[in-house]
C-alpha cells in the first residue's frame, strides 16, 4: 500500500491547484470540521454550508497558509471556528432563531481516510482524557470561549462570577489542558 | 503591556476571550512580528485546535464533497495581483497604524466613551479595509495586463490593464521623460497587425500619465500587444510613425 501524504504535502498541492489533494483533506477532516459546525451553530444545515465555505476557502486561498505557524488541522480548526462563529453572529443567523440542534438528520458516512482516522481518534482519546482532568467549572469556561465565542466579560456575567474569576479559570484551564495534552 | 504580559493572555487571545482593546493590542502586536509571541501563539492554536477532537463527532451528508469538489475549480492568478495588491495591503497597514497610535496615544485604562468609539470605529475601518482587500483580489480575476518598456526610455515603465467583463483599459506609465518640443506621445493598441491609436498623452514633470479607453472589438484569442511611440504634436496619426518609447504584450 503506498505511503499517504501527509497533511503539509496536501496542502502544498492544494496550493498548485490538485482538487484529489482537496478531497483528501476533506476525507481527513471533513468530518471534524461538521462537527465543530454541529456544536457551535446547533444547525446541521447551518453546519453544513460552513464545511462547504471552509474547503473551498481552502482551495481559493491556499497560499494564505503557512505552515511555519502550525499544522494544517490547526489551520483548518481555527479557520472553522472563526467563520463559524462569524456566521452565529451575523444578523441572518440571529433573525433566524437557531438555538438548538435542528435540520436533516443524515447519518450517511464520507469516505473518510483510514489513516486519518486511526490519528483522530488516538487524538480524541488524548483530549478527552486532559479535558477530564480539568475542573469542571474549568472546562466549563473554555468551552464557552471557544464553542461559544464569548468574551470573559460575557461568560462572568453567565457563569455569575467576578471577572478575574473568569479569567483564571480560562487561563488555568488552557495551560492545564497544554500540560496534560504534552505529558499524554 | 510588555511580552511576557502578551503571553500570559495569549490563550485567551487565540480563544477569542479577550475584550476588544486587549485583542486589538495583542493583534497588532503579532502582527509586528514578535517571535516570542509568534510561537507561543501558535501553540495555543495548537491546543485549543484539538478541543473539537473531544466532541461526539457527526457525519457530514455523503454527497457534500461531491459538491465542494464540483466548485473547486482552477484558481488563476496573474500579474494584476503583483501590481495591485501592495496598494490594497498598503491601506490596510495605514488603518492597522492608525489604529496602533490611537491606542498608544490613550491612556491605558481609558473609559472615554469617545475614545472607546474612536476605537470601535477604527477597528470596524480595519475590517471593512480587509474586507476590500479580499474583494480586490477577487476582482482581479479574469482582468489582463502588459507591462510596457523599452529601449528608448530605460527608466521608464508602463502598466496596462484590461478588463474584458467592463470592456475598459487602463494605462499608467511613470519614469518617462517629456516628449521632445513638437512632439507629443500616442498609444497604440496592435493586433493581427492592425494598429489602432489608443490616445495621446503628456507626462507629468514627475514622469507620469495616465489613459482611460474602451476596448475596440479584436479577434477572440489574438494576441495583443501596447506601445507608445512619439508623434508630432496637434495631429491625429492613424499609424505610427515615430521612435518606439515603450512597448509590451498583453499576458
């Protein structure tokens, strides 16, 4: 069987214009980027529209890419999560009312890369474990400022904790999360 | 605010947690192209990166590659980029200053509503300004350019532009010396041979001009070539008949 490339090469061919590298990438990452969508906009067609603006902003704009600042699976995360949290902010989403997980069900499957998927879940694995060493009220506060792209300002107020609470708890928690992450 | 300060709030930068002053400091300042900051805020990409890892993961709709695939079509770019986009980068950068200095000039805690709006407005100016920059670019697709020199005028250089969806072409030149007394300079559109005057020009004392015309009807697909040439003053040459300034092809 011959060797995958890896994600730093797909990228460089998605740069000189090769749609199969595109579709690797997706078949790698397709999924994690929908269900990054899912959890932030709680809109599976809403989710859906924003996988399809994130590759294709992907092949548009290859060049903007630049491997000396992190992976590609970084690149393409924060990538999603800033376009994703964009569109949950935009008046159209608003006027809409999305609140909840709604829309088509479809629990088809892509194709997804064999590969990808044995380096994903061994991550997820990884990540779930350090998540569960955090303090739940810990966890808590990162996930509203990365899932739900709130400020400290707007999590204090949610979570009814002085500011400099937040704060820490944002600040611990991700440097908690970098340290277990690094001794896994 | 000093770096290792910065660096302490890196993860809630690269989280987005931040409020606005902070942010906007924190970006200018990778920006600046700190290689402290850099790193460290690359690692915390990295590690909030794998947070989605540990959600329950869905399946996107089996024929949603098929429909990116289908809409990844070649992208081309040309020259116009090159020439263009340092001007577009160009006022991004001037608002992103500006933005710089406002927040140097303040006082570090300030809670002047005016301030804080002069802010607001300015960080709305550097969104929209990126904005434009990326429709720029955009734009620019399909346009084509030549690049005129010549012999006759070494420190001279001209740009045309065509943009074949207006039916419009753009000519600038700079670096040119002034005609000769009694002789005025004439663009020249050529194409399967056919030589049709495009317009005439004086240039600056700084060695500029600049020309605005419609595109005539051409052959699809024949190649096209600009040249500028000097022609006696107050007269209408249907063909050239002076020495070439400057010349190029359409790429």
């Amino acid at each position: 069987m011959p060797a995958q490339p890896d994600d730093f090469e797909l990228m460089l061919r998605i740069e000189r214009g090769d749609a199969d590298a595109l579709g690797t990438i997706y078949d790698r990452y397709g999924g994690l980027v929908y269900t990054l969508g899912v959890r932030i906009l709680r809109d599976r067609s809403e989710a859906e529209e924003l996988v399809s603006d994130v590759f294709l902003e992907i092949w548009r704009r290859a060049k903007r890419y630049d491997p000396a600042r992190g992976a590609p699976m970084t690149y393409l995360v924060t990538l999603a999560r800033s376009r994703a949290i964009d569109r949950q902010r935009s008046a159209s989403f608003q006027a809409r009312g999305k609140t909840s997980a709604s829309g088509n069900q479809n629990t088809a499957s892509t194709a997804a890369d064999p590969t990808a998927i044995a380096i994903l879940g061994e991550n997820a694995r990884q990540v779930r474990a350090a998540l569960a060493q955090l303090d739940p009220v810990y966890r808590q506060a990162v996930e509203m400022a990365f899932f739900d792209g709130l400020t400290h300002n707007q999590i204090a107020e949610k979570l009814a904790k002085p500011l400099g609470t937040v704060k820490t708890y944002i600040r611990q928690g991700l440097i908690r999360l970098r340290d277990c992450l690094r001794n896994e | 605010m000093d770096c290792s300060e910065r660096r302490d709030l890196i993860f809630q930068y690269a989280a987005g947690a931040l409020d606005a002053d902070e942010q906007t400091e924190l970006r200018l300042h990778l920006a600046g192209g700190c290689p402290q900051c850099a790193g460290a805020y690359a690692e915390a990409e990295a590690v909030l990166a794998m947070l989605p890892l540990a959600l329950a993961g869905e399946q996107p709709p089996a024929d949603l590659k098929r429909r990116i695939l289908s809409q990844a079509r070649p992208v081309r770019t040309n020259r116009w980029d090159r020439i263009v986009m340092p001007a577009a980068i160009a006022a991004v950068l001037a608002v992103a200053v500006t933005l710089l200095v406002v927040r140097q000039l303040l006082p570090a805690n300030t809670s002047s509503t005016a301030d804080q709006e002069t802010i607001a407005n300015l960080e709305k100016q550097l969104t929209a300004t990126v904005t434009q920059l990326e429709e720029t670019r955009e734009s620019l697709r399909g346009m084509k350019f030549a690049q005129l020199t010549g012999d006759a005028q070494p420190g001279a250089v001209g740009h045309v532009f065509l943009d074949p969806s207006m039916n419009k072409w753009y000519f600038f030149t700079c670096g040119m010396k002034p005609a000769a007394d009694g002789k005025t300079y004439t663009l020249w559109l050529i194409c399967d041979g056919e030589k049709m005057p495009a317009g005439t020009f004086s240039v600056s004392q700084g060695g500029t001009a600049t020309l605005l015309g419609s595109i005539p009807p051409l052959p699809p697909g024949a190649p096209v070539t600009l040249a500028v040439t000097d022609e006696p003053s107050g007269q209408a040459p249907q063909s050239p008949t002076g020495q070439m300034q400057i010349k190029g092809a359409v790429e």
